[in-house]
C-alpha cells in the first residue's frame, strides 16, 4: 500500500482537502496519514483540529504557531515547523506527501520533505497573489514538488513555464467546487440556528487578511472597509476572522470590537468551518474582502464579490468579482455596482472558472499510476523544447 501523507495547517484549507482525505481513506490500495500544524493547533485560532478528528485519525501534531503576527515572530514559526516535520516524516516514512496552496506552514513541510527525499504531490500551483508573499512560497513550492494539481489550464501551463515537465502537471480544477457539489448545505433556518443569528434583508459575508506585501496596512485598510459597511441599509455582518499572517491580529481586534459596539447587526466567527461557511454563500448578496474563497467558490452561487486591493491580484476571475481600491469611496462604489440592476442580471449566467468538482478521484488516479521510486530526480523543462 502506498501511504498518502496530507499535511493540513488551516481551517480553510482543510475543507478543500476534506474530500481527497476521504477518497485516499476509502481506497485499499492507499493508507491515508494525516499532519495536523499551524492554526489547527492554536486555541486563538478556535483549535481546529478537534473538527478534524471528527472526521479522521490524526497521525501527527506539529506545534508550531507562536504567539505572534510579526515577521520575526512568523520566520520563527516555520523553523519550529520544520524541526517537527522532519521528524514526523522519519516516523510515518510516507512514500508522498501532499500539500496545498501558499501558507509559510506549508514552505516547511515541503522543504523537509525535499530534504527527507519524499514525493511531493502540490495542489493548487501555479496561481498568482501579487500582493501577498503566498506568491513566492507557492512558485517555491513548485519547484520542490514532483506532482502538480492545477485549478485550471492558465494555471497548469504556468507550472509548466516555471520549467515543471508537462507530463507530471495535471489540471483537475479547483478542490472547493468539489465541496460545493458533495456537501450537503444547510437550509436558512439551519443556517441561522447554526450561527445563533437572524439574516436580514440583505447580508455580507466579511473576510479580510493583511496584505504581507505591504508596510504596516492592515488598520488602515480594514478600518476603510468597516467604515464603508456601517452606512449600509438592512444589511447584516457575518465576520469570519484573519488567519496567522504578519498584522492578521489587527485585523481580528477590530472585528471584536465592532461587534460589540453593532451586535444587533453583525457577528464574526473565529471558524465558520467549511459546512457553514459555504451554506452562508447560498443567503448572503456578496463576498466582502481579499479572500480566495471570493474568486474560487462564490461564482458558484450567483453572487457577488466585492475584492479589495492587491492580496488577490493575478487570479483568473469570475464576471461576479467586482475589483475595487482598498478606501470607503471605492468599496461604496464597490457596493453600488453590486446592488445594480445590471450587475444583478449578469449574475444570473455567471460561470465558476475552476472545473467540474471532480479532482479528488482525479488526483488519487494519477498519484497511484505514478512511479514514485523514481521520480525524485527532475529535469528542467525548457519551453523551447530544450531540457
């Protein structure tokens, strides 16, 4: 049997791994091991993990989140990381391991499998977030990966141009369609006594992380889109908080303390988790923020997304993103555009960009095909056919 090791380190994305994790556990062929890191483990960050082995057996918990959103704070961090990856993998000694998207957590765990001499299987490469330093970890990443699962073909051929050789780079399109399709969502009524709220006539759901490409912005941006919220009419908040990055702290401070001063009109969520978070797409009128989710899974639903400044920018993006500054001005115009009868109409044929929701049967088909005695020595592919 081949043993399967996913590394897991936020809430976010173990809901995209949750059905591949599934898949893996359910074929005889394959034993599914399973590392829990980063926020998962963090009682800040609502201790995750406890929803995990809900689901599933955990093999490892690496500790390695300190107390703190500072850049000196974070590079301390990934070495602790590290440490604990390296020797989980001399106890598990998988024979690959998979890993998704950009997060500093996911920088260690594969730089240790490098080094440990293990496959690595990279899902979600080849994407573009110029604003975020996700960019260069995730191209990192990459080029210490042997097997790539893209989200779509632009970005299978950017893998391929980062000099991957074709035949290991596979487009199986995005891992949150595949939730959208298998997950039962709640009703309204469910939703609402899920998150003790009432909607309202109309509802935003709020996700914004610090842009960790700039100097010191997560304040000022996030109090430009809190002003710009509290003139809304009829409108209600659902909040779910920043994740580990430089300055995200600030970023949940603010929400706490909104909350509390407009409790009748909005709440916030350390952890919507995966089940509440997409039920929510199905009542709200957009997507505020800088989150992925906005641009991957909220096209999906025929609703809006306001996207504020630069953390997303590169992504393919649906007819339904709307891309403003991050300022009040913007974001109501923003707003504006949104609630148009135009726009509105235009929603009705939107098209998700990211697959048909079927990449998990994909990726464990070519993962059991693949030769992984050999395939730790890579050639560089040259796109004018040279290597």
């Amino acid at each position: 049997m081949k043993k399967i090791c996913v590394v897991t380190g936020t809430r976010a994305e173990y809901g995209l791994l949750y059905w591949l994790m599934k898949e893996v556990e359910a074929d005889k062929d394959l034993e599914l091991q399973i590392i829990v890191t980063g926020m998962h483990l963090s009682p800040e960050f609502g201790l995750t993990y406890k929803e995990i082995e809900k689901d599933f057996s955990v093999n490892k918990k690496i500790e390695m989140l300190l107390s703190s959103d500072t850049s000196v704070g974070i590079s301390k961090s990934m070495g602790l990381a590290q440490i604990g990856f390296a020797e989980a993998y001399e106890e598990l000694n998988p024979d690959i391991v998979i890993v998704l998207g950009d997060r500093y957590e996911i920088f260690s765990a594969a730089s240790a499998a490098m080094i440990a001499r293990i496959p690595i299987a990279h899902l979600h490469g080849g994407e573009t977030t110029e604003g975020a330093f996700d960019e260069a970890i995730r191209h990192s990443i990459t080029k210490m990966s042997h097997l790539h699962f893209t989200a779509t073909q632009e970005y299978k051929n950017r893998v391929i141009q980062l000099g991957e050789e074709p035949n290991r780079v596979f487009n199986v399109g995005g891992m949150g369609i595949e939730n959208i399709k298998r997950l039962k969502l709640l009703s309204k009524k469910e939703f609402e006594e899920s998150i003790v709220f009432q909607l309202n006539k109309k509802n935003i759901l709020v996700t914004f992380h610090p842009v960790t490409l700039e100097n010191s912005t997560a304040k000022e941006q996030f109090q430009e889109l809190l002003d710009a919220i509290d003139g809304l009419q009829d409108t209600n908040i659902i909040f779910t908080k920043a994740n580990s990055d430089t300055d995200g702290r600030i970023i949940n401070q603010m929400i706490d303390e909104y909350v509390t001063k407009n409790s009748h009109k909005s709440i916030a969520f350390i952890s919507l988790g995966q089940l509440r978070y997409l039920s929510a797409l199905q009542f709200v009128d957009a997507v505020l923020g800088n989150s992925s989710s906005g641009l991957a899974e909220a096209p999906s639903f025929k609703i809006g997304t306001i996207n504020i400044g630069d953390r997303q920018k590169g992504r393919i993006k649906a007819d339904s993103v709307i891309d403003c500054e991050p300022n009040k001005e913007a974001i109501k115009k923003a707003f504006e555009k949104l609630y148009s009868k135009e726009f509105q109409q235009t929603l009705k044929n939107v098209q998700n960009l990211y697959g048909d929701g079927c990449a998990s049967l994909k990726i464990i088909e070519e993962i059991k095909k693949a030769d992984l005695n050999n395939i730790l020595k890579k050639s560089f592919y040259d796109l004018q056919g040279k290597k």
